[in-house]
C-alpha cells in the first residue's frame, strides 16, 4: 500500500468512531421497552459492614453490602441500556446527585448519559474523599472536607465508574455513563423502562458490578410496549 493509501486508511479508522456516535432528535410514533431484571438461583445473605471511623456519625445505622441486592428474587441495582441504538430521543443532560449521607453513597448506582456533571453530596459533617477508579475517563480523587456541601464531577464517556471513599472504606458505588439516553436502573421490584425508542430491533443489555452482563434482543413495535424478562445467574 502506498502512502496515500495508508493515510486514506488511518483518516478512515479515526473517522468511524466519529460516524457511529449516537444522534438524538425527535421520535415518531416511539415505543418502549420494558420488563424486570430476576436474579435466579437463592441470592446470598446480605453481609454487614464494619463501620470503623467516626462511628458517632456512621454508625447511626447499620451498614449492609450493597454490590449484590435481591429483593423477592428481583435484582436491584442492575444497569438496562440499549447498546446499538444509533438515532432516538434527545439527550438532556441533567445534573444528578450522588449523596454521602451518613457514611453511603445513596443511590449505590447512578446512571445518565455521558456528559452529566454529578453533584457529590456531603451533609454529614466529616470528611469524605470521593475517589473513582475510571479506565476511560479521568479520574478523579477529592477531599470533600464538612465545609464543603457539594461538588461537582464531569463523566465525559461513556464507562462504569467505581467510587469509594478513602476515608472511609466500606464506602463504594457506581457512576455509569452511557452513550445514549437510554438507560434505567433496576429498582426494588427489579422493574425498568425505556420509553421513546423508535421502532425497530435492539440489542438489551444488563450490566451489574457482580454478575457481569446479560443480553437479549428485543423488537419494538410504533407506540407498543416491548415486554421483556432477564434471569441472572449468580456467579
């Protein structure tokens, strides 16, 4: 191959990323996708945490494991995008909370389209030191001493960032960011939604920080509800 040629191939590989990115705008006649995410098999006993440091504020409550929650046999905290999704529903970024309250990150995951700033909460009075483990994104490590209510993080890319405190150990939760705004995190009753998606067929996918990732395809009719059920196996 000659030099023009190679430069013709490098220029095409740096632009393909760029073609493939998500384009938001306007749906019409959109469906959705819905369903509940079950975690098969008996789910462990939930583990307590030894609150170690300043346990005049921390130890008010006790603290259990959060990285494996079954409720009823529903998964809870488990991640739902659509993962080859290229055209749908705008992306609004909304700033979103990530609050320290006595000695836990509440909600334990976070999830939002890249780009969100998230607001880092500190009411308890002590000092906190927020510090992500990101393999794509900057990462970030800072002191959130009790004179500072709040601060402010960029997730740029898409990524699951880990976040625990130095400070204090047993504090851990997830920032995930994700390429289109399509995205919802299980609840109690492991049930999820994503609305406003064009019709078509998609590939779904579970992310959860012990059990890995689970997908199905799923086809989404104009203004009808696509109904779907994952079931994750323990590891």
């Amino acid at each position: 191959m000659n030099k023009f040629g190679s430069l013709v191939l490098a220029m095409s590989l740096v632009a393909a990323p760029a073609m493939a990115a998500y384009e938001g705008g306007d749906v019409k006649d959109g469906g959705s996708i819905s369903g509940s995410v079950k975690f098969k098999g008996t789910a462990p006993a939930p583990k307590k945490l030894d609150v170690g440091k300043d346990k005049e504020v921390c130890g008010k409550t006790a603290k259990m494991d959060q990285s494996l929650i079954v409720e009823g046999g529903n998964l809870v905290n488990a991640v739902v995008t659509i993962t080859d999704i290229k055209k749908g529903k705008k992306i609004e970024l909304k700033k979103v909370q990530f609050d320290q309250n006595g000695c836990e990150y509440t909600p334990h995951v976070v999830a939002f389209p890249a780009g969100t700033t998230v607001e880092v909460i500190n009411p308890d009075g002590i000092l906190h030191n927020v510090h992500s483990y990101s393999k794509v994104n900057t990462a970030f490590n800072q002191a959130q001493p009790k004179f500072k209510k709040t601060l402010e993080v960029k997730i740029e890319k898409p990524e699951a960032v880990e976040v625990k405190c130095d400070v204090h150990g047993w504090m851990h939760g997830w920032l995930v960011a994700t390429e289109s705004p399509y995205v919802a995190v299980t609840d109690k009753s492991g049930s999820f939604k994503l609305d406003n998606v064009p019709a078509g067929s998609y590939t779904v996918e579970v992310w959860h920080e012990k059990l890995g990732k689970s997908t199905q395809k799923v086809t989404v009719k104009a203004k009808e509800d696509a109904k779907v059920t994952f079931e994750v196996a323990g590891k």
